[in-house]
C-alpha cells in the first residue's frame, strides 16, 4: 500500500511546476516584446524540467518511507543455541528477545543486569553493562545464584543500526572434578612422561587407598604397566629398610631407594593449614638412584621443566649446585623458611641461626658430591629459632648443574598439634601419679585416723592428751580431703551419680555461698526454664560450685575496694546451637549448662591456657580456702566435671574499652535421656552394737599398719578375725579348710591382688561376701570386677566406719 500512493502524490507538483514555467515564459515575451527571447527561455527551462523529471524516474520508489519494524522471531531463531542462554535489551534495560536457554535458566521476568543473582555478581553484572554501552563490550566472569544452583559467565556487545541494544551471553560454569582431573593426567601422556623422567606419582584418596597411578608406577609396583591399583592400599605398595629408606615393596633393596613427597589436593580457596586427611593427596615418588633427569634433549634441557614442575607443586621445594649455591626455590620452601617476599639468598645456610650454619652447609655438599642418597637435618630456622625443623635432603643426578633437592614444609601446624598432645600425656602422666599417691597415703590416714580413734577410746574430754588427739585427727581429716582432690584431678574418685536438675543443686548450697562471698559481693542467680535434667553426683556438683565461687570471690577481693558481683545460671543448649559453635572439643548434642561469672577483672591471657593444669596457682600459700594456693581448686574441677561426662570452658568477659572485666566458667552437662538404672537396694545401717550374731572374717591387707588398725577394730566390734598380709595367704586360709562369713580385702597388693584372690575363693564358696577396702573409685572398681554380692568400702576410714559396714555386710548376709 506504501508503494501505491507514491504516483499521485508526485504528480500535483509537476503540475504545479509546468503551470509556473509557461506563466514565466508569457510575463517574458510581455516585457521584451521579443517571441525569440521568451522561446529560448522557455526551451531552457523545458530541458531543465525533463532532466529533473529522468532523474526523478530513476529514484527509488520507497526512498522516503519509514523504516519498517524488524522481525524479532527470525533473531531468537538466529540466536538459539545449545546450552547457551542469549538475550537483547535495550537501552531502558528491556528484555525484548531470548532463546529458550535463558528463559529456562533465569526466566522472562528478569532483564539483565537485574538477575536473580547474589550481591557481588548483580553488581558484577551492572559494571559489566556499563562497559558494554561505554566501550562497545563488557563482561563478568562468576556470576552466582542467589539459591545456589547455578554459577555462569556473561559477556555484553553493543548492537543495531543506532548502537540502542546490547546482545547478552551467559555459558554456565562447571566445577572441576579434581581428583577425577588428575587421575587423567597420571593414567595418560603426562603420567608417561613422569615416569620417563625418574618420578612415580600415585593419587591416593583420603582412606589411604589408590585412585590412580602412572605407567612407571604400575610397571615397579605390580610388574604390569596397564594395572590401575585403583581400591589397593598404597602403603601396601612400598616398603621401608633399618635404615628408614623407602622402596618399592616388589622390588625390595634391589631397587633404588625413593624419596616420598606427599601433595595435598587443597583447593586454592580453602583455608590454608586445613587437615591434610579431608582431602586426596598426590604421592610423589623420586628415584634417589637414577635421579631426577631423562628428558629428551640432556639433562642441561630438563632442569627449567623440573624448575616449572616444582614451582607449581605446594610442597617446599629447592635445588642447590655441588657447592651448595641455591639454584632454585618455590614459593612454598621460601615461605616455610621465613624467607617470603624475600630475593633467594646465595646459600640455604643463610635461612638458619648461627649454630646450624656450618652442619647445614657440610651436608648440602657431601649430598651433592657423593652417591644419589637422600637424608634429612634438624635445623633452626632464623624466623623462629625456637622450633627445630626437619630439612629434607635428596642428592640427584644428571640434571646438569642441579646436585641436591631440599624439602621443608610448614610445619606450624603440626608443631601446635605436637604440643597439644605433649601436653594431653603430661596431664595423663600426672593424673596418674596422683591417683598412685593418693592410694597410698590414704593407707598411710587409715592407721592414723584407726590409732587416734583406738586412743581416744581411752580417754574422755578433759584430759591432757585429748586435745592433741582431736587436733591431730582433725588434721588428718584435712589430709584425707587433699587426697579426695587428688583422685578428683585424675578421675578415679567414688562418685554417686544421680538424675537431677541443676538449679536444686544450685538452691541447696545458695546460702554457703552467700556466707562464702560476705556482704560486699553481689551475688545473682539465674534460670532457664525447660531445662533438661543431667547425671551427676549432686556432692561433687556442689564442691565444683562452692570452688569456682571462691575463686570469683577472691579476684573481686585482689581489687581495691574488694567489691562486685558473682552471676550463677543455668542455661539450656540445643545441638543447634553447638553446630553454630564449630567446636572441635564439644559434640553436638542437647546440653544444661552451668555459667559462674564474676567481675574481678579476668584470667591474664598468658596463664589462660594453664588455670586447669595441677599444682598451678596465681595465690598465695594458704588463701582461698583448704584448697587455696595449692593449685588444685581449679584441676579438681576440672576432674568432677570430665569423669561425670560434661565439658567445662574458661574465658574473659570483654568490658568497656575491650578490656576484661572478669572471668566466665562455662560447664556443659549432656541432658540425660531415660530413666536412671534403680539402684540396688542396700539394708538399713545399724550400729556394730545391735549386731549381736558375731562372724569369722578373713581380713587380707598388705599394708601392716592398716591391717592392725583394722584388726583391733573388727576385734572390738565382736569378731572373730584371722589377717593375711597377702593375696596368697588368704587364698590358703580358705582352701587350707578354714571357715569365714567375710572376706575384708584390699584391692592393689604384691603378687595376687584383692580380685584375683576373691575370683579364687568364689569357685571354692560361691556364695562368699567380699568387701573390698580402697582408695581408688568405686565405680572403676565395680566395672573391672564386676562381682556379685560385692561391697565397698573407701579408705581412709575409721574405726566406727568399719566395723558398722562390716555388720551391715553380715547382716545383709544372713538374712
């Protein structure tokens, strides 16, 4: 229709146009009287006219028409591409087409830059379209999506006849399978040319088994170059001689000795010193006999390819020349050695302190001179003089000027871990030790506590010497309690636990504590509701409060005007909530748990990590209560609380200007889940006295102080007693014939001890009641014996203890 309106429109001009030609003429011939002058013009402008009226034929028809819109089918036809998404936005940032990629990746609702993408790529993506409309081109290389289910790439061009679109690409990113990545590479050409070079690699996953090898690898491991060993264990392949040198297991001392290089596969994001078992490693093995070289080309050839191997590999690694003169060193050996964003030094002497100067540099050249061996010195390194490390030494061959290999690895890590073990078998050592000493001196209060107890038998209040009996039994009674304390820190106390809820713990000794504390120390208490119950023993629970009170006590008291505050509460933890904590020490589980805070001014960060260690304390001798100064308080509780099952933390409260403004106890307890086993139900106590039956007893100690005490205490309550210094002894008095109601015994004794003897006379008299007398704890005792109709006894005890539990025994027996 555009093309038939084009004639007639033109036609009334031409009109037009001759009419005003003919008029001109005629005005002409009118003025100059002259028919030849008005015929020449006319003639003039009459060819004029027919040049114009060709040139206006010749024109296109359609030359001043609007442009006509264009098809936007044909371009997402044109546009449609195979896991490409493509889309076209004008300058408004309108989606005006799209393939079918991108309407299924992030739908038709969404024009670039505005995507459904995280913070970092929309404003990835907007600088991108900037540059586009800018500079003709624009892009943004990771682009994520704000769930989690994609990552692209997106490239913008300016596009159309006014430059008014701008045509997107986004291609999808797919992340590396790494394990799966270099598997190919070790199975494939770079795997072979490894091998050819003297360098056997294996990947091996996180449980130690093999996923892929070289060629040279399956040929010296399994004799066949085409075996896999995917699912072997690789230290099943190798083998190591007296020496400590590595070789391959099938070819024994035969073959050259290997030196092992262990590649953890990190990524380059994750966090640096992350454990090395999380993730598959690269095994490489070096050839110490045949070296490092084989490249095609001499050996000359083949040293800036092993620089380019070593300098991508994160293990430390450097080459020196026969002189010891460094050649070459990674950035991971550099920054193991302090030595990062440093220029190389001249020799590897130069990283070390002085001491270590001379030995590093003779064994640098007696490597690099002598025969192909490998080896490894203890260094000091100058950026930490405090902590040796292990240089690794490699001497190599037919790699030109390259004689020796060196290897370092950051050992920091390790370092931390080595210290934390050291000190874990240092605590484990002393708990020990303690728990030896409190067996034996509790032996040691039973005679003194029996003989000060015989003693005041035979004398009344009054005399002369009976306050120096009280006195020395009172101090005896105080002994027994730093032995308790004793077998609290190495968790072998006799505990009693109980299902029950924290905050009646926590009302039964509020008013010792508000004693405890005086009047010009606040004291608060505070509940969570719900809370679950846990098993404890509700005496040792309440001597962990009492203790950590008085510690808070005594800080708020160091200051000047001897005033603050103590907060006590409870608190309930869900598992949570100890997911959120990421905490290597705490499982995550359902947990009540106890705070004891104060305002005293905090834990010096430097004995922070000390405060639970025995025998450390920052009081003086003899303040803070019986415990005080002897650096058991704290050690004790940390004892109570690892043998009930809990967890305890100490920090400092930050307070105004970030300094501490007082220390926080954190105890965590697991919620006990199910009803408490029902204990076996014990007769009623009676007094010795009330006993009127008499008994036989056997009574086995190897201890001749505590086995008079309690022979003369057992004689005094009625029976009838026959003593054996040892296991073997009381063994025979039964099997010789002998008749007895009871056997007392002591648990630890030379040659046969208190269990063994007992598990004897137990074929002989199946029905025979023990009772066990021991220092350790009673739930370790029952746990290693596990015997029936078994009774306990803890020392050290005194003469009134003895003899009622002995007649409750017999009683129980004969009922």
């Amino acid at each position: 229709m555009i093309g038939q309106e084009t004639e007639p429109r033109a036609a009334l001009p031409l009109a037009v146009v001759g009419a005003a030609l003919l008029l001109t003429a005629a005005l002409l011939w009118w003025m100059s009287e002259s028919a030849v002058v008005a015929l020449a013009y006319a003639g003039a402008l009459a060819v004029v006219g027919a040049a114009a009226a060709m040139a206006a034929r010749f024109m296109p028809a359609h030359q001043g028409e609007a442009p006509a819109q264009p098809d936007w089918s044909v371009t997402v036809q044109a546009i449609e591409q195979e896991g490409v998404a493509m889309a076209i936005t004008d300058r408004a940032n309108r989606l005006v087409c799209a393939n079918a990629a991108y309407q299924s990746w992030f739908g038709i609702g969404h024009a670039p830059p505005n995507l459904p993408l995280d913070r970092a790529s929309l404003e990835a993506l907007a600088r991108a379209a900037r540059e586009a409309w800018r500079d003709g081109t624009g892009k943004a290389e990771r682009l994520e999506s704000n769930t989690g289910k994609g990552v692209w790439r997106a490239r913008a061009a300016r596009a159309g006849r006014g430059e008014d679109h701008l045509v997107w690409r986004f291609e999808a990113l797919v992340e590396e399978n790494l394990p799966e990545t270099v598997g190919g590479w070790l199975t494939g050409l770079f795997g072979a040319l490894l091998s050819r070079s003297g360098i056997e690699a294996a990947l091996v996953m996180p449980d130690g088994m093999i996923r892929a090898v070289t060629p040279g690898f399956a040929e010296r491991a399994a004799g066949d170059a085409a075996a896999t060993l995917a699912g072997q264990e690789f230290v099943t392949q190798l083998r190591t001689d007296d020496r400590d040198r590595i070789f391959f297991a099938r070819e024994g001392r035969r073959g050259a000795p290997q030196t092992l290089l262990q590649v953890p596969l990190n990524r380059p994001d994750e966090k640096r010193g992350a454990p090395a078992d999380e993730s598959p490693s690269l095994m490489l093995l070096v050839d110490s006999g045949v070296g490092l070289g084989g490249w095609d080309g001499g050996a000359q050839a083949g040293t800036p390819q092993l620089e380019s191997l070593l300098g991508a590999l994160p293990l430390g690694l450097a080459m020196t020349d026969r002189d010891g003169r460094f050649l070459f060193a990674n950035p991971p050996f550099l920054r193991a050695a302090g030595a990062e964003g440093r220029s190389l030094p001249q020799y590897p002497s130069d990283l070390v302190v002085r001491e270590d100067k001379s030995a590093l540099a003779d064994a640098v050249r007696r490597y690099g001179k002598g025969a192909a061996a490998s080896g490894d010195v203890a260094v000091r390194l100058r950026s930490n003089p405090e902590e040796p490390v292990s240089l690794g030494i490699a001497g190599v061959r037919g790699l030109g000027e390259a004689a020796v290999l060196l290897s370092l690895v950051d050992s920091s890590e390790e370092t931390r871990l080595k210290r934390q073990v050291a000190q874990a078998t240092k605590m484990q050592a002393v708990g020990q030790l303690a728990g030896g000493v409190a067996h034996d001196f509790n032996n040691v209060l039973t005679a003194i506590l029996g003989y000060c107890d015989l003693m005041l038998l035979r004398h009344t209040p009054g005399d002369s010497d009976y306050d120096d009996i009280q006195q020395i039994r009172a101090n005896s009674n105080r002994a027994a309690s730093l032995t308790r304390q004793l077998l609290a820190f190495s968790r072998q106390q006799t505990l009693r636990p109980q299902v029950l809820q924290l905050p009646d713990v926590v009302s039964e000794v509020t008013q010792l504590l508000k004693r405890l504390l005086g009047e010009k120390i606040e004291f608060r208490v505070r509940h969570d509701r719900a809370l679950g119950p846990v098993r404890a023993d509700p005496q040792q629970l309440e001597q962990v409060i009492v203790n950590l009170a008085v510690n808070a006590r005594d800080a708020i008291q160091s200051r000047k005007d001897g005033k603050g505050r103590v907060t006590l509460s409870t608190r309930r933890v869900s598992s949570a909530d100890v997911r959120k904590l990421a905490s290597d020490i705490l499982p995550a589980d359902d947990y009540t748990v106890l705070v004891v805070q104060d305002n005293g001014g905090g834990i010096p960060p430097e004995v922070l990590g000390k405060i639970f260690e025995p025998f450390f304390s920052t009081k003086e001798q003899g303040k803070g209560g019986s415990m005080g100064g002897t650096g058991l308080g704290l050690s004790t509780v940390y004892g109570i609380i690892k043998q009930s099952g809990g967890f305890i933390f100490a920090d400092n409260v930050a307070g105004q200007g970030g300094t501490a403004e007082g220390a926080r106890f954190t105890i965590y307890f697991p919620v006990h889940r199910g009803a408490m086993p029902a204990a076996p139900a014990r007769p009623a106590e009676r007094p010795a006295s009330e006993w009127a039956g008499g008994g036989r007893i056997l009574l086995v100690e190897d201890e001749d102080m505590v086995r008079a005490v309690a022979e003369r205490a057992l004689t005094r309550a009625g029976f009838s007693v026959t003593t054996a210094p040892d296991g073997e002894e009381g063994l025979a008095a039964v099997a010789g014939g002998g008749s007895f109601d009871l056997v007392v015994s002591d648990v630890v004794m030379p040659g046969m001890d208190g269990p063994a003897m007992a598990k004897a006379i137990r074929k002989l008299h199946p029905a025979m009641p023990i009772l066990f007398m021991s220092g350790y704890a009673e739930e370790q005792l029952r746990d290693e014996i596990d015997m029936e109709n078994m009774h306990f006894l803890a020392k050290p005890f005194n003469v009134q203890q003895i003899g009622d539990t002995v007649a409750m025994v017999m009683a129980g027996g004969r009922k």
